[in-house]
C-alpha cells in the first residue's frame, strides 16, 4: 500500500508529460495540416481553370477613366465589328463583316465622319473611298472582278469628274466628265499603242490620234456622223 501511495506521484507524473506530449503533437499537427492546406491552395490559385470557350454578344474594354476604348459586338442586323474609340470615347476606327458577308473597314475623324472606306463589294471588286469633313467622297481606287484598276476623283456629288484606269488589254485611259457625268474628254492609249484624244460635247466630237506609220489624223463628227476628216 506504502509502495502505491510513492508511485502515485511518479505515474501522475508521466501522465502529465504525456498529456502535454500529446498536447504539442496536437498543435503541430495542426500547424502540419494547416500548411499542407495553404500548399495546396496555394497549388489551386496557381494553375487557374481556363475556359475553353467565352460567349456573348458583345465585349467592351474600358481605359482607366472608365472610357470605352474598344467593342466586339454582334449587331441587331447580324453584321460583327471591332471598334476603337479614342480618349474621349469617340469611335475612330472600325473593322467588321457586313450581314451580307461582306468586309470593310472605316476610318473616322474626331466628328465621326468616314474619312477613309476599304471594302470588297458584291460583285468582286475591291475599293479604296477617301472622303471630306462631310463625308462625301473624293477619291477612289477600285479594281474590278475582270482586273481593271481605275483611279477616280469626285467633284461635290457622287459622280465621278475624272477617270484614270486601264483597258482589259492593259492600256490606260483617262477620262473627264461633267457634273451631268456626260463624258467630255478622253486621252489614252489604244489598243493598237497609238495615241489618241477625244474631245465632245452634247453634240460633236473632234478626235487626235496617230495612224501607225505616225503620220497625224483628225476627225470632227456631228450627231454620231463624220463631217470632215483629215489624214
């Protein structure tokens, strides 16, 4: 009985260095765990999904001030275009497929104005529009389904006032028009390599060229008759 009473204090003893023993054990185990945890999030915020496939109808990017300087966006008229917008959000440039499938691409001023027109129209050809402050347009490149290229410069309208493109053949023409866009003049190239000028109005028309030993010829005609001619 005395030897139980003196071991009571040494096992109360050893219990409580186990019970602190397990205490630490405890604690760094869940420091273990907690650190396997942060790893593996750590892992996780690493290596983020990535979607394979983002949909909308439109998306917008915006500066730091919050102003829109770009869109990708599907019309309510089926056509898709990229804008870009500069400082103040106003749109300078735009590039998109029209809903009939066809593609252009726009230049604008600071007040929204076209200035400069590149598309490929439905019949082939391709052309470049340069325009005014108002929007009309000045100046044309334009190369046609068949290979034609033709250079055209605009008066206050729509209508052409003076041509300059080439033949099937290759040979050049240039062509002068009015506002009416009656042909009023033409000097070019023929065919043959000979030189020629036309000149008309309403009525008549007087035509220089060189026949091909190089001697000169003229001809005046009246109402689609020859009236004189010289050789």
């Amino acid at each position: 009985m005395d030897n139980e009473k003196s071991e009571l204090p040494s096992m109360l003893e050893r219990l409580s260095r186990v019970e602190r023993q397990n205490r630490r054990l405890k604690s760094f185990g869940l420091v273990f765990l907690g650190g396997l945890a942060t790893v593996f999030l750590m892992g996780q915020s690493s290596t983020p999904k990535v979607s394979d496939v983002i949909e909308a109808r439109e998306f917008v990017l915006r500066g730091q001030n919050g102003t829109r300087r770009a869109s990708l966006a599907v019309a309510s008229d089926g056509s898709a275009a990229i804008h870009f917008y500069d400082n103040d959000g106003k749109r300078r440039a735009a590039f998109g497929v029209l809903s009939d499938g066809l593609p252009d691409l726009h230049l604008y001023d600071k007040d929204g104005a076209t200035r400069v027109l590149l598309m490929v129209m439905p019949n082939g050809a391709a052309g470049l529009g340069v325009a005014d402050p108002d929007g009309t347009t000045r100046a044309s490149v334009t190369t046609l389904s068949s290979g034609q290229t033709m250079f055209a410069l605009y008066g206050n309208d729509t209508n052409p006032q003076a041509v300059l493109g080439t033949f099937l053949t290759g040979t050049p023409m240039l062509n002068l028009f009015d506002k009416d866009r009656k042909h009023q003049a033409q000097l070019g190239i023929m065919p043959d390599g000979l030189p020629s000028l036309t000149l008309q109005s309403k009525d008549a028309a007087v035509g220089l060229g060189l026949l091909p030993d190089g001697s000169p010829s003229s001809i005046l005609m009246r109402n689609g008759k020859v009236i004189w001619k010289a050789q």
